[in-house]
C-alpha cells in the first residue's frame, strides 16, 4: 500500500484503470488510494470476474471492530466531485466519535465508478452516462440482484480478515433500505457477521411495500380508495408482468425485472432463523418500513430473542422528520442517532 497526494484528477483516472501499486491477494490484486481531503482510503479489488471498489472511513490502520455499512439501492457512488471540491456520498450519517471506535467500509455499486463528477448525477443523486435522468449503465442493472451484493461482501470480507486492522470476532453489518435485504443474506451465509442492522425496509420484499404504502394514502385519505384501488391493481398487473417476463425493450431505463423479482422477496424467515443478533430501525412515518413492526411476532414463534426494534417515531426513510403535514424536514435528521443506538446494541451483545 502506498500514500499519495491527493489530486482529483488522478483519483478520476485511477478509479478507471490500474492504480500506480499492485498488492497480490489470493489471486487478486488490490490497489488503495489515501483521499486526504476526505481523510478515507479508497480501495479498488480485481478479481477475475468483477472490480469492487470500497472506502473505509479513515487512512489510519488501527485494530478496531468493523461495521459494514451496505447502502441502498441506485447506483450511488461513493465519492462526488464538485469542482475541485470531493464529498463522501454517505459520510454524514455517521457521527464522528464512531471512527475512533469502528473501521467502518462501505462497498461501491457494481458498475458504478467509485469517484463521479457532479454532472454525471442524475436528481436522486445516482451515476448516469449522459445527461438523460435514467441512462444507467447497462451493466449495472443486469447485475443489480441480491446476489451480485451478497457475493462482493464476501469477497471484500476475505480481504478484510486477512488484515491486523480488523478485530476477525467483530465484523457487523448495517444495511439501509435495499441494502437490508443483503445484510440479511449474508449473515445468513457468512458466520463472520456477528450481527446486523436492518435498516428503513420492508421486510416482506418491495412490491409488499408498495402495495402497503397505496394503502396506507388512502386509510389516511392523502388519496381517494378509487384511486388507490386502481392504483394496487396496476401494481398486480405490473408484478405479473415483472415475474414472468425476461425479455425487455432496448430503451427500457427502470430496475429489470430481475431486480423487481430479487427485492421483492421476503425475508421474513431469514431473518427469523439468523443466529446473530438483529437491531431493527426505522422511521414510524416511513409507510415502506412499518410492516418492520411485525417482526417479533415472527421473532417469536421461532424462538429468536437477541433482537431490539428501535422505531424512530415521526420520522421517514432516512429518518428525517415529517411533520403532520408529511412535509420532510431534510435538515432535522437522526442518523448519527440510529448509528449509535446500533453500536449500543453490537457493544451489549457482544
């Protein structure tokens, strides 16, 4: 490994092509980056079939607990640049005081450079080729399945316990939204996750949550029962279509059906079944997260008691406030909150 002196350009080229050191892993090669201005170390692993980029959130090893934060879904990149001025997409969510504590890592996208210019960010702030709002990378979602994020934890996971920075007996998981899907998955198939965070989903799968949500507008009349009615039955139909359909158009520029099969499980048993303890949180005003709530229902008829719900009252997705009016309040947000409620729970079960 090696430091060097931060220049966006540089970052930009090396994201795309080989870094200026190779390190051999297994039979891999691994090259890392120091982004002093962000004060991360961004690492890019070759493999024979994939290239994974992840960042930990500091450039000084010191032998601590690991927490894997695995985002949500949209191809987000890690960093964005902005005229010479670099931001890590999801450095604000966690407080400060985590890093003397915890290494924390989080994985790129597939297909999704790990540095991206502001120009190339569509609204919901995800990569995109050209300036059309959904000109995703093609790549990108086909790939775009639980199983393609199971599998680049594990092998970053591999990585990481060969390191003397990484404390082999507390590796944890916190995933957000799409990514608490995968959280799940791979506890359920690596013993080295000793827990995990499901994080602002439905636990029922996607369209479960969508469904629930159209419901939900019309109980609180935001919509009329017609409307949401038809809107319920187009889903039906569109789920039809989604389960039975491989084939799409050339132009088709929304998840594949893939993704729509994959997300849209439950994993309701899995869950249930995990041996690691669950922290379960999520925003009570957030209509996709609140079947979360009859988890311990299903907790319990398994026998699972190492598990904490911890609901975040008025609050959404990302558990900003919503006030009664179901405006959000983006600058009233309770991440670092979450984060420490989750290191709480890791540090208790231990």
């Amino acid at each position: 490994m090696i430091t060097v002196k931060t220049n966006i350009k540089k970052i930009l080229f090396c994201c795309g092509v080989v870094f200026c050191c190779n390190i051999a892993f297994a039979q891999n090669t691994l090259t890392t980056e120091n982004i002093k201005q962000l004060n991360l170390k961004l690492f890019c692993l070759t493999t024979t079939t994939d290239t994974i980029h992840f960042v930990k959130y500091d450039t000084i090893d010191v032998t601590k607990p690991l927490i894997l934060f695995i985002q949500g879904s949209l191809p987000m990149p890690l960093i964005v640049s902005n005229n010479g001025n670099l931001d890590a997409n999801h450095f604000s969510i966690f407080n400060k005081t985590i890093f003397s504590q915890f290494n924390v890592v989080e994985i790129s996208q597939p297909n999704t450079p790990p540095v991206v210019s502001i120009e190339n960010l569509n609204n919901q702030y995800s990569y995109v080729k050209s300036k059309k709002p959904y000109d995703y990378d093609k790549t990108y979602m086909k790939r775009n399945v639980i199983e393609t994020y199971v599998e680049r934890a594990n092998i970053v996971i591999d990585y990481l316990l060969q390191q003397e920075w990484i404390e082999k007996d507390s590796i944890y998981a916190f995933g957000h939204s799409q990514g608490a899907y995968v959280a799940a998955r791979l506890a359920a198939e690596n013993a080295n996750i000793k827990a995990i965070a499901f994080s602002s989903t439905n636990p029922f799968g996607r369209y479960a949550g969508i469904i629930q949500e159209s419901r939900a507008k019309a109980i609180s009349k935001q919509q009329t029962e017609e409307e949401v009615q038809q809107q319920i039955e187009n889903n039906w139909k569109s789920w039809k279509y989604m389960a039975q359909t491989t084939d799409v158009p050339d132009d088709w520029n929304s998840d594949l059906p893939a993704t729509w099969k994959s997300f849209s499980q439950s994993v309701v048993e899995i869950l249930a079944n995990l041996k690691q303890p669950v922290f379960i949180t999520y925003g009570t005003r957030d209509y996709h997260s609140i079947a979360c709530e009859l988890l311990p229902i299903y907790f319990g008829s398994n026998g699972k008691t190492n598990y904490k719900m911890h609901p975040m009252l008025g609050r959404g997705h990302n558990y900003e406030l919503i006030d009664d009016e179901g405006k959000r309040i983006w600058n009233d947000s309770k991440w670092s909150e979450v984060m420490d409620e989750f290191v709480k729970f890791v540090q208790h079960e231990k």
